[in-house]
C-alpha cells in the first residue's frame, strides 16, 4: 500500500445501533478505516432488517481464533481491491 498504515476497525454490533453509529462516524472522518462487524445475529437477519448493507465484513459470534484471522483477511483484502 505504498507505505501507507492499514487501518482496522472491529465493532461490536447490536440492533440498538450506537456501535454502528461510532464506527459510521469513525469512517466518515478516515475514509480509508477497514471496519468489521461483528454480531450473534445471523448476516441474513441484519441485511432483511436494512441495518448493513448485503457484502459488509460481518464476522458471526460464536467464533474461533483463526475465523477472526480469516474474516479480517478477508476485510482488508475486499478493502485494498476498492482502491
């Protein structure tokens, strides 16, 4: 990336939203923030209920170590093909 730091962002989601208005307000002041949500609901809750948009880094709880890596690989990878 051209010596540029990656930034990572992991939040804690719930439909209350507060957390999703931190980390919406966190990317609106750095753009280029790589956030990953995660959640004990189902991805296919969130997306019918309009909270995230279908194809957001969304890591489901229960979750083991290596699919935290997975997911944030994952996250960083979708990210830099953005750019």
């Amino acid at each position: 990336m051209g010596g540029e730091a990656q930034r990572q962002f992991l939040c804690q989601f719930s439909f209350a939203g507060l957390s999703l208005v931190a980390a919406q307000s966190c990317q609106d002041l750095h753009p280029s923030l790589c956030v990953l949500y995660m959640s004990g609901y189902t991805d296919d809750a969130i997306v019918r209920h309009g909270v995230l948009d279908e194809g957001t880094a969304l890591l489901q709880k229960p979750f083991m170590p290596d699919a935290l890596a997975g997911k944030v690989r994952e996250a960083l990878d979708a990210d830099r093909r953005e750019l």
